[in-house]
C-alpha cells in the first residue's frame, strides 16, 4: 500500500533540516590529517554512507568541491564537532566502470571493481550482441568477467542444451560461465566462489534478476524486487547503488539496471583490443588500414574460415563496429 503523500509543510521541513545539516557539516576548521579511511557504501543524492574501518555505517554529506564519487570508493572521511560526518577526498581508485550516454559522456557507476558479473536470463531473451558489449566495456577496464545465467529452472531440457552451446564460444576464450537460479539456494555455490575476496558489480538487462540474485546471496538485506512487466522488461526497482558483503567473503554492488549498455565512447582500436581473442592476429592483416570488411588480405577474416575465432563473435564485432561509427 503506497503510504500518504507528504504534505507541503512536511517537505518544508525535510528541506530545511536537510540544508541545516550540510551546512553544519562543512566546516572550515576540518583537518584532513585527523580524517580516517572509510568505504562508501551507498549515495543519497547530497549525502552518502560511508563504512568506517570497524565495519560501523555514517550518514555524510560531502565536501564541497569534490569530484563526482561513486559507490566502492574509497575515501578520506570526518566526524565534526557537531557529530556530523563530511567526506573530505577520495583515494586513487584502482578501477572504475562508466556508462556512456548518447553523447558519449562519461557518467562513473562504480569503483574499485575486480569483477563484472554479466547477468543474462533466457527470459528476457539474452542477445550475444549485448553480452559482447558488456564484456568488450570489461576487457578495456581490465575487470574479470563473468557470465552468470539466471532463471535456469525455467529451462526444460532442450532450452538448456540450446543454451550451454550458445554460451560455449565464451567459455572457449576463457571468460567463466555459471549457470543457476536465484530460487534455488544449492545453485548459488559455484557464484559464491566466483565473488569470494572480490568487489563485484552486477549488470545486465533490466528484469534478468540482478537484483533477486544479491537477495538470494543476502537474505537479511530485504532488497526490494519486481517481477518483469507483461512486455517482457523488468520495472527498474533497484533506485540507489548499494554494497553488500558477502557472508562467504566478498563484496557486490548493486545498481540500477539499464536496458541498453552503449559503447559509443570508444575508438575502432579499442573495440578490437575489446575482443580478446582476436589480439593474435593485431597487425597481421596484409593492409595496413584493413577494416576487416573483406576477405583479401584480412588475418581476422582468415581467422574466421579456419575457425579460429568464431562467426558469432566476427558478426558481433562488425555490429558494434557499426554503432560506434554512426554515432561519429
């Protein structure tokens, strides 16, 4: 039941407390050699949650003039004397993964990530050109992928194998496949040793489950989950980034789900260092400036007919190439 709406007087209020508190929080006389490390762990806009190094939570706000920060950060935090925490700086991050818009701007979703969990369900159907995407964005980065396939007690048999071979062209250029349902617990084990020691971020198709997945992993966290609309999309549930530890060691970050994930912000040589398998034949083709659109000459083409890479994959590649040029 939605609950009442707010009355003009209470928004007032909410306002003003809110602009009281970042006020009392800036504070000029902040030392920075008094502040402690700590991880943010969730953003609210103006204020965020940051995790102190014993495991404790604080409500900041943060300094003004700072760069945009994102959850996974790790950052230089400090109590006031009004009792209210400020973050003060970020520390350099080791990895950060972004979601480009339409105009090819850079928008950070999270940091210090060490591994990509690719949720794909085979309802929604899953498209390999948007899995590729995905796994082209985590190549560049330098961050582990991982294919993690939910829903799999909706599958019968045939649906199943269909599947396993559809996604054995990945596990053939090294990239790990798991396969389970967020319903079944006894599932879960080889993801929980996928993310054991790691910070992940899941991503993926909106209505694949991401969400039903970190409830699965955490049961006391009481994630708010929908189920996927009647056209076949998942309603997007998940409104504020938020990392969970794991019980079995391990972090996961959860964000808003995005449909459609764009690679318009990169070069055609950084969509072919994105493919992995390809990179042994880098500079192999007979023409300098060979756009691997035909067969004379091309090592990749070559590549192709003798089964070194795959069609799927070739096809994959010349599909994205064409996106990224026509936003150029």
């Amino acid at each position: 039941m939605n609950k009442n709406p707010l009355s003009d007087q209470q928004r007032q209020r909410i306002q003003t407390n809110q602009q009281q508190y970042v006020e009392s929080a800036q504070e000029p006389t902040l030392d920075l050699s008094q502040a402690q490390q700590g991880l943010l762990i969730s953003h609210y806009g103006a204020t965020v949650e940051v995790e102190d190094q014993h495991g404790d939570v604080h409500r900041c706000v943060l300094r003004q003039n700072l760069a945009p920060l994102v959850v996974g950060d790790r950052v230089a935090w400090q109590m006031n004397k009004n009792g209210n925490g400020v973050v003060l700086a970020h520390m350099a991050r080791q990895s950060v993964l972004s979601r480009p818009n339409r105009q090819g701007d850079l928008k950070p979703v999270a940091a210090n990530v060490d591994l990509m969990a690719i949720v794909i369900a085979a309802h929604p159907v899953f498209s390999e050109n948007l899995l590729d995407q995905y796994l082209v964005a985590a190549e560049l980065l330098n961050i582990e992928p991982l294919i993690v396939l939910n829903k799999k007690d909706l599958l019968k048999d045939a649906e199943l194998k269909t599947i396993k071979k559809r996604l054995s062209i990945y596990k053939d250029i090294g990239v790990n496949v798991v396969l389970l349902s967020s319903h079944q617990k006894s599932s879960l084990e080889p993801l929980n040793k996928q993310l054991k020691g790691k910070t992940a971020v899941f991503v993926g198709q909106s209505g694949v489950g991401k969400s039903s997945l970190v409830q699965a992993l955490l049961p006391a966290s009481k994630l708010k989950v929908s189920a996927v609309s009647q056209q076949g999309y998942g309603r997007h549930t998940t409104t504020v980034a938020r990392l969970y530890h794991l019980p079995e060691g391990g972090s996961v970050i959860d964000s808003p789900g995005v449909r459609e994930f764009g690679l318009w912000h990169i070069s055609e040589e950084d969509l072919f260092a994105g493919f992995r398998e390809f990179q042994a034949y880098k500079d192999q083709c007979q023409f300098r400036n060979c756009q691997h659109n035909r067969e004379l000459g091309c090592a990749l083409h070559a590549a192709v007919k003798s089964g070194e890479v795959t069609q799927q994959r070739f096809n994959s590649f010349k599909k994205l190439l064409v996106s990224i040029n026509h936003v150029y």
